[in-house]
C-alpha cells in the first residue's frame, strides 16, 4: 500500500482510499454472494465522496451529477454469478464509466461492522446496552442485541422506530406486550427469529418479512418489527461517508432513492 500521509488535503488516491475501506471493513473476512470492495474502476483521485444504499441508473447518475468521484453503496451490481454486459445492467456500468465514477461495495461488511454498521448504528440511536453479537450467517454474527435502557410498549417501541427510520413499520406480535430485549438484523433477517428465542429476546427489529417465516414470530413468542429493508440500511453507507470525510477531509453526500419496501 501506498503512503496516504502523501495525498494532498482534501484528497486521497483512489488506490490508498480502496485500501483503506478494504482494512478498515475487513471485507475479505466475509463469505457473502456480493463482490465487496471496487466494482467499477473510476478517476485516480477521489475529492468528494456520494453515498447510496442500491446501486442503479439514477443513483449513479445522481452521484455523476453531485461531482462526485467515488459511489458508496450497501447493494453492488455483482452478486455471486457472472452477468452479461447487456440491458439494464450495460446502462448501468455505462454510466459508471461514461462519468469516470468509482464504485465501492460492502454489503455484510458494513452489516456487521462495530462502529459504522447498519446494526451497530440502529443500536446506538435506541441507546442499547449490555450489547453482544446476533444474527450469524455464513460464520459471522452480522446483527446486534441488547437491552433498552427501560421497557416499552411495542407500539410506542414500533412509533420509535418509525420516527427513527421514516418508514410506517409491520409489527408481527406473536411475544408479550412490552420490548426490553431487542435483536436488530437490518435487511431481510425475518429468519434470525428462532435465535432471537434462543437468546431470549423478547423482540426482532428487521427490514422486509418473508412469507416463508410468517409463523415463526407466533410460534416462538417473538415480537417481530419490520421496518423496511431500503430504511434499516441508509445508516451503514451513510455513517461510512462521514468516518471518511473525518479521515480524509472528503465532503460527501447522501442520495436518498427509497424503494418503499
């Protein structure tokens, strides 16, 4: 690795800043169907910096036309098999190129990471303690538990989370009345219930259900809250962009293109 105390203030070599976000993420500690880490190689120098939860024509046209010269983004183009440079996915690489713009990728990575992750984030805004690992996948515990500094109920809990994130929240009360112990698995982590039982949580605060794990909630006594896959995920990319302006002096800005699910 080059020497980043060599770039000038207010910007950073796109290999050293790469390098960086790879250490810093340790992204090659995670098995994950997405290819973490530089998906598309832009402009050598990164001066401003745009972040995004997915990655399509309008969010990397959106970050072209905020001048910025590196994308952040929790859902990258590549998942797990090769794809054709055709249709929908040429547009989008097109666009990529056609406006020299990096694009970096972190998806467990930035799930499960302790200071900046979409888990560990939703954690510090309802100021959680006692908090520990949850949420394995793949050999890793991507998700976070701990405990409310004092009980609530589940719908002030739910109205919590809805002024927290935006988003009008699904609340599957198959638990008791009120939410102490709370595991929190952003995205799509209707499957962690059985875990949460096992821990025993009273309460799951995930993104999107998944109709296969409609019962479990009920059948295992847990309050599950859904609160939208695209709104649990804004804190990881988001708070990822602000270490880096703290780094490196990069100003950044945050392209908000909710999907509603």
């Amino acid at each position: 690795m080059s020497d980043v105390s060599m770039n000038r203030p207010g910007e950073v070599r796109r290999d050293d800043l790469v390098a960086w976000l790879n250490d810093y993420l340790q992204v090659n500690t995670f098995k994950d169907v997405s290819l973490n880490g530089l998906q598309i190689e832009g402009t050598d120098i990164i001066r401003r910096v745009a972040a995004s939860v997915d990655t399509s024509v309008k969010t990397l046209q959106h970050a072209a036309d905020s001048g910025a010269d590196i994308l952040l983004v929790h859902h990258g183009l590549f998942w797990g098999r090769p794809l054709p440079i055709t249709g929908p996915h040429y547009q989008r690489v097109r666009t990529a190129i056609q406006a020299d713009l990096n694009l970096y990728a972190s998806h467990l990575p930035l799930d499960a990471h302790p200071e900046v992750g979409n888990n560990a984030m939703m954690a510090r805004a309802l100021s959680l303690t006692g908090t520990m690992p949850f949420g394995e996948y793949a050999g890793k515990q991507i998700g976070v538990a701990g405990e409310l500094p004092f009980e609530l109920s589940l719908q002030d809990f739910a109205d919590r989370i809805q002024k927290l994130t935006g988003e009008i929240c699904l609340v599957h009360s198959g638990g008791g009345p009120t939410v102490r112990r709370v595991g929190i698995c952003s995205g799509e982590g209707s499957d962690r219930v059985a875990e949460a039982a096992a821990l025993g949580l009273d309460t799951l605060l995930t993104g999107e259900p998944a109709h296969k794990h409609f019962n479990d909630a009920f059948e295992y006594g847990i309050n599950v809250v859904f609160a939208g896959h695209y709104e649990t995920e804004v804190f990881g990319v988001r708070a990822l962009a602000a270490k880096l302006e703290d780094h490196f002096g990069l100003p950044w800005q945050f392209l908000h293109h909710p999907t509603g699910l």
